[in-house]
C-alpha cells in the first residue's frame, strides 16, 4: 500500500470525478459502503452533500472515515 493520495474515480450525482485518498482512506470507505449494504458512489455522494462548501471532498470523506471508526470504538 500507499502512503501518498492515489487518484480514484467514482461517479457523483451522474458525473465521473476522481478523488486523491490514501489507499487506507479508500478501502475504509469501501468497508463502510459494504457495511452499510449500498453502493460506494452512494456513500460518496452523501458525503459530498453535505460537505461544507470550502471543505474538499477528499477531506471530508477522510473526516466521514474518521468519524466512523471513532463512533464504532466507543
């Protein structure tokens, strides 16, 4: 693996666009969408939405994967 961002592509709101993650980052959001039962392109887009508008969403997909092992270890 990685420690430096990779670029993947991913489908949001009908447009493909690419996002820099480390592979970490992206096989853990890859294991919430899985967790969750739906589509990556469908987690990404929630994330997306509601990101603020000078949040990238690299970062804010690194604060929902963050966020969500936080919340499961406590």
């Amino acid at each position: 693996m990685s420690d430096r961002p990779l670029k993947h592509s991913i489908t949001l709101h009908g447009h493909r666009t690419s996002v820099s993650l480390e592979d970490d980052f992206w096989q853990a959001l890859q294991e919430i969408a899985a967790l969750e039962g739906r589509p990556l392109a469908a987690l990404a887009a929630e994330i997306d939405a509601a990101r603020a508008p000078d949040t990238g969403l690299a970062t804010a997909i690194r604060l929902h994967v963050l966020r969500h092992f936080r919340h499961k270890a406590s």
